[in-house]
C-alpha cells in the first residue's frame, strides 16, 4: 500500500465497529485494541479519532456548560455515517492525535 493512499476497511464487519466507535465516544478506543483493530489500520484510525473526540467532548463541555458537548455529538453521529459507510476520514485538529497512534 502506498505512503499516502487512503486507508479502507478490510471487512465489512469493521465500518459497524467504526461506527460504534464514534457513537461511543472516548470508549470506542476499545475497537483499537480488539483482534479486527490489530489487523486493520482503517479501523484502529477511527478508533483513536473516536477516542480522541470523545476526550474534547467532555473537556470542551466542562468549559462551555455543556454547549460543546451538543456540537460534538452531532458531529459524532455524521462521523459514525461515514465510518458505516466505510470512508476514510480526517477529523480536524484531532487527526494528527490519532494517526500517531494508529500507524505505529
């Protein structure tokens, strides 16, 4: 696979995965870590995204009242819509975060 092609999805079982993973929020760090995470990068990136969201969410809603943790949410679910429908996906600002992670 080339350095800069985009990741895809190995099974069809994993844009289910993924797409929990974004609907649980800093919990869905849990796919990273299961056998289909090990094998598939696409799966693990989401993971760490998710987990990573899922972190901004509840730091960002501690200083907003909660403002911020609306935003996320709905940001999460259009982020779980794509991850079903098994794209590849950067999520702002916190990419860089996950892709350190993931690609090790």
């Amino acid at each position: 696979m080339e350095q800069n092609a985009p990741l895809a999805p190995l099974e069809d079982s994993n844009k289910i995965l993924a797409c929990i993973a974004y609907l649980l929020g800093w919990l869905g760090i849990i796919f990273a870590f299961l056998d289909q995470g090990k094998k598939d990068p696409w799966l693990r990136l989401h993971a760490w995204q998710a987990f990573f969201l899922g972190l901004a969410s509840i730091i960002l809603s501690m200083v907003t009242f909660g403002i911020a943790w609306v935003i996320i949410f709905i940001l999460q679910i259009i982020y779980a819509i794509k991850a079903y429908q098994g794209e590849y996906f950067e999520v702002p600002l916190i990419y860089g975060l996950a892709k350190g992670q993931a690609l090790k």
